[in-house]
C-alpha cells in the first residue's frame, strides 16, 4: 500500500469516521480504522458493530493495499503534521506516515480481522436538511431507559402523504411531519442517531436511504453509513394524541421558555416541577396555588420540547389536569411538528 492523501481532507474524514469508533471495548478491532488504498481514492472503515461507517478520500495511489491502524493515534498524527499532503506506505506490517520533515511508523493489524461491513442498498432519497432537522426535533424525547427497547430509537414511516419522525419515552412523544413520501418504515437507534446528525451538518442536497433485513443505509457524497435496525414493534403512538381539549392557548415560544429559565434558576435539580394556571388571556407559571386550570409538568421536558420548535408561537391544547398536553406549531404549513408530554403530579 503506498498512497498520498490532501492532509486537511483526511483530517476532517477521520475525525467524522472517529464517530463510528467503540471507545471503550473489549475488542480491540473496534478501537482501530480499516484503510484501503483502491483506483483513486483511500477508503477508511470505522464500526461500534453497530455503526458501520465508510468515507471516501480521493488519493494518489501507487500501490493499492490494506491495513488497520490505531484510530487515535492515526488522527493525532494527521492532525499535527505541517505538510499539505500526507503519504502513506505499509512496509514490514508498519504503516509510515509522512509530512513535510515528520515521519512516523504505526502499528498496523490484520485488515482480515476488522469486521465485515453490510453491503449499502438504498432506493430512495431524503432532503439532508429535512434528515436533520427532524433529529434534532425528535431525538431529545427518545427513551433513555433499557427496559423499553423499542422506545430506544426514532421511529420513521409514511403516513398520509407525510413523513412520520417519531420519538418518545413514555414521558412524552415528540412528532415531526414534513410532506416527503417514503416507503420504508425505520427504528434508528439514538447512539446511530448522533452519528447520523454530525454526518449530516456538512451534507448539501439529499442523501439516498434504503434498508434490508438487519441494517438502514445512508448514503451521502462520500460517506455509507449502515446502522444495525432496532428490533420490536414501535407502539401506536397516533392513538395517544388527544382531539378534544377544553381549552387551547396561544403563546409566543420564545416568552414561554424564558419564563421557564428564571424558574429553573431557583430549582434545586434540572427535572423541576412547574405548575401552569390557565386563565382569560393569561397563563401563570409556578414552582409551587391559584385556580382555574391548574397542570402540573417536568420543567426540564417542557424546555426540551420548546427548543425544538422553529415556530414562534405555538398552541398549548389541554383536556384536563390528567391528560397528556399537546403543544403544537401554529403554523404547521412551515414548522410540522408537535410534542406531547404527560402532566407530573405536584
């Protein structure tokens, strides 16, 4: 293997391949990048055996091969060389590293032991912008917890002609609804999710998407993701979105989490409790009694849920002081998006 790279493009690749990376495992494979040198480009494989990561670098090369290095130590090399350019030959199970005055030898392993990677099979293509914002929409209402596995990812699929981006923890549900057609339902998992939003922010245009039977595929410019699908069935979640309130409330978004701020300035923990009074063309914030209708909330979930809207004003739909509370863009024709949250006793 012998091959010259341009050194700020495979820096910037193998800190986004470095997403990919297991940083604490018991197999060491998982904590080293996969380099192939092939008809013009290097290709660097990163995998968590759940991520399985592919990015492409156009390259001189003279000698086509491959080989597996430490992923730390060949990003800090990179990173710190002066050259313009980086070269790269295998010899003698070493990999040398030069740049301008700088030269390094790497301990290389058997590419033959790097996990084998799922063959990338997409179909259909999904606006990047629309990919990531629907991330950062819903990922935050995704279950933390291990008991509800298939809480633990973003559900995707394609409902009356709009796209369904789904998350929840049983807590609370967060629904992003853009109108873009797909055929394919999806369960992706959050730590999949992280690495798929930092792929995504250098990302113009569309990505093209598909799945088989064990993995989703992503496939940007010069970058495959493969991501292992989640297992179960994801619950009903049309079914718990209430239709009838007794009162619905308009609120500018940007008051509504400021006042949520100062409260959180005296609470002695970030999930606090915060009582909502609704009355004639006010609403009453408290950490702890009026009349009217009184609900009881996470001030912690309700900040979340704010921060994922783009809209400035939203509606604030209520059936009773039980009942989940539904907050909703005012103007879905731009910013589709709704969340639910269940009310916390006081």
């Amino acid at each position: 293997m012998r091959a010259y790279v341009d050194r700020e493009k495979f820096e910037d690749v193998l800190g986004k391949a470095k997403q990919a990376v297991e940083r604490r495992s018991a197999i060491s494979m998982l904590s080293r990048f996969k380099l192939t040198a092939d008809e013009g480009k290097v290709y660097v494989y990163a995998t968590d055996l759940e991520n399985f990561l592919v990015f492409e670098v156009p390259a001189r090369v003279e000698v086509k091969g491959e080989t597996s290095v430490d992923a730390d130590k060949i990003r800090s090399v990179v990173k710190n060389l002066s050259s313009a350019e980086v070269y790269m030959e295998l010899v003698e199970g070493k990999l040398i590293v030069k740049g301008g005055r700088s030269q390094f030898r790497l301990v290389c392993a058997d590419p033959f032991e790097f996990p084998e990677f799922p063959q990338a099979v997409v179909k259909d293509q999904i606006p990047s912008s629309i990919l990531s914002r629907a991330i950062s929409k819903v990922e935050y209402a995704v279950s933390k917890e291990d008991a509800r596995y298939a809480l633990q990812g973003m559900y995707v699929r394609n409902h009356d002609g709009r796209l369904h981006f789904v998350g929840s923890d049983g807590y609370r549900l967060a629904l992003f609804m853009p109108e873009q057609s797909f055929e394919d339902e999806l369960l992706l998992s959050r730590k999949s999710l992280k690495v798929l939003e930092k792929l995504l922010k250098d990302t113009i245009g569309a990505v093209s998407v598909g799945k088989d039977e064990n993995f989703v595929h992503v496939k940007g410019e010069n970058w495959t993701l493969s991501v292992r699908l989640l297992e179960g069935e994801y619950p009903d979640y049309l079914a718990v979105i209430p239709s009838d309130f007794q009162a619905v409330a308009v609120v500018d978004r940007e008051d509504l989490e400021k006042s949520l701020k100062r409260l959180s300035a005296i609470a002695s923990a970030s999930a606090f409790p915060v009582k909502f009074s609704f009355t004639k063309d006010l609403l009453l914030l408290e950490i702890s009694e009026p009349e009217f209708i009184e609900i009881g909330f996470n001030g912690k979930y309700l900040l979340e849920a704010l921060e994922s809207f783009d809209a400035n004003r939203i509606y604030i739909k209520v059936f009773d002081a039980e009942s989940p509370v539904l907050f909703e863009s005012e103007d879905l024709g731009k910013d589709p998006h709704l969340c639910l949250i269940m009310p916390m006793r006081l």
